[in-house]
C-alpha cells in the first residue's frame, strides 16, 4: 500500500498531514495526485468523503512558488460551508510552511469593499471562495486573477444545480490559456459537459468506482413513524443513539427551526444550520460545532453538500429527501476515513416506492423500531408479502411439517441471546470508538496551541 511520501511531496506538507495522522492516502488521492502533479487538467469524479479536498491540495501546494507573490490557484465550492472547509484544511497546510503562504476565502455575506481595499495593496497566492464573490472581485478589477495557472471547481454538480456556472464561466474567461483546470464532482450531468469541453483541453478524466453507494462502514437503519408523534420519536432516536455527533436532516428550513426548538426544549444540546442564518451567526455556528459545543446539529440539505465536521458518528434522516442524490449525501456525511457510521432514516406509510428505490441502489435497510426506549430490531415491512411468495413455494405436506417444526421448540431464545450479546459488543465499541475520537480531538487542540 503507498504513503504520502511516494508522491514526493515537500517536507513541510508531509509535516502537515503527519499532525492529522494522515499517513496513506485514499483511492482518490492515490490515483488524482500524480495526474494533477503532470500539469494537465483532469476531471475527477468520486463519492462523497472520498478525500477529494486533498487529493486537489496537495499537489497544488506541492507547486506552489512560495516566494512569488501573485495570484497563482483560484478554487471555487458552491456554497460558504464548503468555501471555510476547503480554507481550514489548506490553512492547515500551510502553516508547517517555512515561508508565509498568503491564503484568502471570498465568500458572500462578507465586507466586499474591505476586501477589495486589501485586494489594491496585496494579492494572495491562494483564493478560495463562492462563485459568485471572486467574479465580483475580479469584475471589480481587485483580483488579478490573470496570473493563476491553476483553476479548482469543487463540487461541479452542485455548483451546476445552484446556478453558479455562469459565474464560473465569466471567472474561466479570465485565465491564460495554459491554464490547469481541475473538476471535481460526485456526479457529471450532461448540462455540465459544454462548459468542461470549452475550457478543458483534452483533460485526463478518472472516475473511482465503488462497490456500493455509500461506505460499507456504514449501518443504514429504518424507523416507521406511523402512529407516532413525529418531534417526539426525532427526540427518542436522538437520546437513544448517545452519539459523538449525530446530524439531523430536515427537508425544509421551517421543519430545521421547528425540529432544533422541540429538542432544545427536552435539553439537548442543538445547533441548527440553514439558510435562514445570518453569515456571522452560521460562521459563529460551525466554530462551536468543529469545538463540540454541540453534540446534534439539524441542518437542511444544503449542509449535506456544503459541511465536513470530523467525528460524525450519527446521521438521522427525519424524512426522505425528493432526490435520491441527496440521500447519499446525508448518508456519506457519517463513516468516513474508516470510521463505522449508523444512518437513522425515518418514513411514513405511503412511501414504500421510494424506499424501494434507494434499496435498487444497493442499500441495506435494517428495520428498527421503539421498545422499551430504545431501538430494537423491528418488522419487515416486506414481511407479508415474502410470506405469501414462501407459502406459495412449499407444497401442502411441507407446510404442514414447517408448522409442526415450529412447536417443538421455544420461540426465538437463541435469537434473544444472540441479539444480546450483539448489541453489549456494539455498545462496547461506541463507547470506545468516542473516547478514542475524544482522545483525538483534545491532543490535536493541544499540538496546535
């Protein structure tokens, strides 16, 4: 298996993620590295939490002229979350730096005329931000983007799906023609392909496969809400769980406002993310989350899209999103770098098509439901009918023998054992597994004080 250092990165980059205990790289990062380190564009196309932020850092960083103090990478993400992602984890690179690297996030809701002041006296030699503002900076004559070589669009469908792409076009138009595009994305819809064809010669493209549609770390559990108060079963799954960090999901900015106040008033200590927060307060919002001032936060789907928070152990779909897409998304928000992840989706009577849909996918639901306060193995909601399709299979004189069979012996006590034991392992390696990540979490805040 190959390590950072194969890619014959600089000493202080391999200083850098050495400090994250970051040592192998991912799939991703195994095959983009050394085809971004060539100098041509390539269009790199994988799952969500697949590394992608590095596998486009690293070599970028790896080229970077220290010395020279002018515009030289511009990087794109659709929205402000992923902007201050991106920016944090090149921050973090670039202080193991023996000379000063000058980074800057343009994202909106932010002092634009401040920032172009600065832009008069000083370019940085990184830009990362929203689409929207570096086209206003560059418009604006403030941003010399001119001299970039290098040109990073993260996120390519969702920045399609949010209406960006005439702003990363107008951006595009500004760069020499020796440009190195890099394209990243879970996805490539069609409508994105004129815009890769005008500006990307010829680019390397490289799509990783993958077993399935989420990481096999990942356990996917269904809940039905029939019968149920909806707020209050949200709150049981909540309490129950115990998480390090679970994530809720909401489809609506109303049901996140709705949702996060029900479980603050039962004492659960909630952020909320959505587009209904000022910029200062959603800033001041993920600073506390990335400190663990919270242990849940409800978030819209934009979140799914736009947040990275290291330790997410739970993810709790509180209604099916209308686009499957944005389900894998929630889901690949949880058991990421390995880590085991359980993802709660709940669904109500009248939707068994879509999950029927998602299952078509390759996800494997386990059912659960409420007992006793807490989540224990429930029905198959396909129970009935496989039970028809097996009576139907067996020929009379079996049928009989099968029902014969089933009163010679105690009902389920193996089964009850077995669960038993299952579920005290799986408790033993949460608990672990969050202290482990505490344990983390806390050393890393000490080495960087």
């Amino acid at each position: 298996m190959s390590t950072f250092k194969d890619f014959k990165l600089k000493p202080y980059i391999l200083q850098a993620l050495a400090a994250i205990h970051f040592y192998q790289p991912t799939p991703v990062q195994e095959k983009i590295i050394p085809l971004i380190a060539t100098g041509k564009s390539v269009v790199g196309q994988s799952q969500t939490g697949s590394g992608k932020t590095h596998a486009f850092l690293l070599p970028i960083f790896n080229q970077l002229r220290e010395k020279d103090h002018e515009v030289q990478v511009v990087i794109t993400a659709p929205s402000r979350e992923l902007a201050e992602q991106i920016y944090q984890a090149a921050e973090q690179i670039a202080q193991f730096s023996p000379d000063p690297i000058h980074m800057q996030n343009y994202v909106g809701g932010t002092d634009k005329q401040r920032q172009i002041e600065k832009l008069h006296h000083h370019q940085p030699q990184i830009v990362i931000g929203t689409p929207g503002r570096i086209r206003d900076l560059i418009a604006n004559q403030a941003l010399k983007s001119f001299t970039a070589k290098t040109f990073v669009v993260d996120e390519a469908d969702m920045t399609l799906d949010m209406g960006f792409l005439n702003d990363i076009d107008k951006i595009a138009a500004t760069f020499p023609a020796d440009l190195q595009m890099l394209v990243f994305s879970a996805t490539i819809p069609q409508k994105l392909e004129p815009f890769l064809r005008k500006y990307m010669n010829a680019p390397l493209i490289e799509e990783i496969p993958t077993a399935t549609v989420i990481s096999p770390t990942i356990s996917n559990w269904l809940v039905s809400t029939q019968g149920k108060d909806k707020n209050q079963l949200i709150y049981q799954l909540a309490k129950s769980c115990n998480p390090y960090l679970a994530l809720i999901f909401a489809n609506t900015k109303k049901r996140v406002d709705e949702i996060a106040t029900y479980l603050g008033q039962q004492g659960l200590k909630v952020a909320k993310i959505s587009g209904s927060l000022s910029p200062r307060d959603r800033k001041k919002t993920m600073r506390q989350i990335q400190n663990l001032d919270f242990q849940y936060v409800v978030a819209t789907d934009l979140a799914a899209r736009g947040i990275d928070i290291a330790g997410i152990s739970h993810v709790i779909n509180t209604e099916l999103p209308a686009d499957q897409e944005f389900f894998i998304h929630r889901v690949g928000r949880t058991g990421r770098n390995g880590l085991s992840g359980i993802a709660i989706t709940l669904y109500e009577p009248g939707q068994e098509k879509e999950i029927s849909e998602l299952e078509k996918l390759g996800i494997k639901f386990a059912p659960k439901q409420f007992k006793n306060g807490e989540l224990v193995t429930g029905y198959d909601r396909n129970r009935r009918a496989k039970r028809e399709k097996t009576k139907q299979a067996l020929e009379p004189t079996m049928v009989g023998l099968v029902k014969k069979q089933k009163k010679q012996h105690k009902p389920g006590y193996k089964k009850r054992i077995r669960a038993a034991i299952q579920k005290d392992e799986r408790q033993k390696r949460r608990i672990k597994q969050r202290e482990d990540m505490r344990q983390q979490r806390q050393k890393n805040r000490e080495d960087h004080r």
